[in-house]
C-alpha cells in the first residue's frame, strides 16, 4: 500500500494570507511518529510562514510559531485541524488582523 493523500487544500484568509493544509495517510508510522499521517500545515502572512505544524522523519509531530519551534501532541487530523485553526485565529487576533 502506497501513501494516499487525505486533504491538500489552500484556504485563503485574507488578501494577503493564506493556509496551506496538506495531509497523507502512511503505510506505516514513519520514525519518530505513532501514527500513521505525514502533515504540514502553514499559514502564510504577506509572503512569511508564521504559524506552520509539520513532522518530520525522526523529529516527530512538532509546531513552529514564528522563529520559535516546540512538540505538538497529535491525537488525529480532525484535531490537527481543530488546533492549527484555533492557533491561527489566536495569532490573528495577537496581531490585531480581521
């Protein structure tokens, strides 16, 4: 079994932002990772990456918010999702943008 895509979508926000949500179910948990979903999820600001959720092999399910890097807690995609959505409203709102 090959990975399969689950969602590739880009979601505009605002004129000059957007979110990038891309995720793949795995035939297998890659290393550093229990589940079996490879993600990355951007939010995109005037041209810059300031909210992003990624894994990586050997690194495992991590978010990065600005230049600050720290764990993410997977449960599944609908909360990945959930979390990505409510962090980019929170950073939206820490930013006073619409």
């Amino acid at each position: 079994m090959s990975a399969s895509l689950i969602v590739n979508r880009r979601v505009v926000v605002a004129v000059d932002a957007f979110a990038e949500i891309i995720v793949w179910r795995l035939p297998a948990p890659m290393p550093g990772c229990t589940h079996p979903f490879k993600y990355r999820l951007a939010y995109v600001v005037q041209g810059r990456c300031v909210l992003r959720y990624d894994n990586e092999r050997g690194k495992g399910d991590h978010r990065h918010a600005g230049s600050q890097e720290g764990p993410y807690r997977f449960d599944s995609p609908r909360a990945l999702m959930r979390d990505f959505f409510a962090d980019l409203n929170r950073w939206n709102h820490e930013h006073g943008r619409p």
